[in-house]
C-alpha cells in the first residue's frame, strides 16, 4: 500500500499542475474576451454613427423646408422647424457621446476578477462626455446654418442680430469638415473618388494614398496633416456614413457661393 505522506505530496502536485493549466489558459481567454468586446463596440458605435447621419439629413431637409416657409414669410412655422432642429442636435449629441463611450470603453477594457456592470460603465462615461453639452448644442453648426439659412432670405449679407460681420462671414464659407484637401494627394475633399476620416484625429484623406503612407516605415503612421499628433491605423480610418454627407453640403455651398459670386459681380456691371 501507498504511505500516505506520498499520496499527499501527489494530490499536492495534481493541485498545482490544475492551477497551472488555469492559470496558462485564462490569458487566452481575456484575450478572447476583449476581442469579443471590442468588436461588440465597434458594431454598435457603427450604428449610432448611421444613425447620426440620417438625423443630419433631417436637419438639412428641414433648413430646406424653412427657408421655403421664410419666402412666404410664414415665421411660426420656421420658429417651429428650428425648434425641431434643436431637438436634433441634442439627441445626434447624445447618440455621438453613446458612440464614443462604447468605442472608448471597448478599447480599453480588460476583465477583471468580478463581473463588470457595463450599464454603469457607460452611464458614467456618458456623463464625462456630455458635462456642458446643453450650451454646446445651442452654438452646434447644424443650427447655425439652420439659422443662418433663414436669414439670409431677407438678409443675405447682413451680420445676424447679435454677431459680428466676420462672424456671420466665418459661418457662411465655413463647414463641418476638419480639412478641405486631401493632406497626400492636394485634391480637394469634394474630388476625392474614395473619402475616408480618421476616427481619432477627424482628418480626411483619399483612401489609396493614406493607406500607402500608413504602410510607409518612414511615416510610422503619422497623420499626415502638418502638426497633428494621431498615429493612424489602418482600421480607424474609414468612410464614416456621415462624411459623404458633409463632403455634399460642403459641395452644395461651393456651388451657392460661386452662384452668389456671379450675382454679385452682375451687379456691379449694371
């Protein structure tokens, strides 16, 4: 018969060889997990981000409507549009705080020994995110232009009540887009054949060249644009949904500026 002092040093080393194992497959495990996470939160920040777009859609189909309703002076239903426009802005503000925490949080999460209350985790993201966002929304350049819109029907080339000529100016040439031109290939952003943006640092680039430099030892990934720190991956720079839609808004006020430049200098010959 076995002693009994070896029949405990073998449950001893069965013990630690089972301690072991778990030990060497939790690594894969949380890894796993993390994967698993990350792509979860990629998916749903995807989804709010189309989400955003359509609701950008509705704020210019509504700026549209409102300056058909300011040509016939109807001014309680331009009141009421604009109002529905700040309803707008305010939920695409929330929809993009949702995003960014769920991307943040999928980025950097990493399992720990209990279970993780996700609801609280982004509840509390969410409010770091948003801390000020009710003053944010009122200066949001969806209801400037909205309003700008409207007033330029009757007072096209007059400061709005409470802003500066440069201001009013400042708003008009000016767009949601972070760059113009392509940093890589010169073109401007309206020309570019595949448009994609960044998700960190907000530039937009020709799909082809930026993925090139990407690739590029020299650049290590730099954002190619002259002072921005991002470092680029491949993965976050992507045709968002709502770029192409303020590529075209950026597209439609070159063609009402150029529209308003021809007028103007018609005007002078006369």
């Amino acid at each position: 018969m076995p002693e009994k002092g070896s029949s405990s040093k073998s449950r001893k080393v069965q013990t630690s060889g089972e301690k072991a194992s778990m030990a060497s497959t939790s690594a894969p495990r949380n890894s796993a997990a993390c994967g698993r996470i990350a792509s979860a939160a990629s998916t749903l920040s995807s989804d709010n981000q189309t989400l955003i777009a359509e609701i950008r859609r509705a704020t210019i189909m509504m700026k549209e409507t409102a300056v058909c309703f300011e040509e016939d002076n109807n001014s309680d239903r331009v009141k009421e549009l604009e109002a529905g426009v700040l309803e707008l802005v305010k939920a695409s503000d929330d929809c993009s705080h949702l995003s960014n925490a769920i991307q943040s949080i999928g980025n950097e999460y990493q399992p720990g020994a209990e279970l993780t209350n996700f609801n609280k985790l982004i509840e509390d993201r969410i409010e770091r995110l948003s801390a000020g966002s009710s003053s944010v929304s009122q200066n949001h350049p969806w209801l400037r232009q909205f309003r700008e819109a409207v007033w330029n029907v009757h007072h096209a080339g007059q400061p709005m009540p409470g802003e500066e000529q440069e201001d009013i100016v400042m708003t008009s040439t000016d767009s949601n887009l972070l760059n113009i031109t392509c940093p890589l290939s010169g073109k401007p952003v309206t020309e570019l054949a595949e448009p994609v943006r960044s998700m960190d640092c907000k530039h937009i680039y020709e799909k082809k060249p930026i993925m090139q430099h990407i690739r590029s030892k020299n650049s290590h990934g730099r954002c190619p644009v002259t002072g921005c720190p991002k470092t680029l991956q491949a993965e976050r720079v992507v045709c968002d949904p709502l770029l192409l839609i303020e590529i075209d808004e950026l597209r439609s006020m070159s063609k009402q500026r150029a529209r308003a430049d021809v007028i103007e200098d018609f005007t002078q010959l006369s």
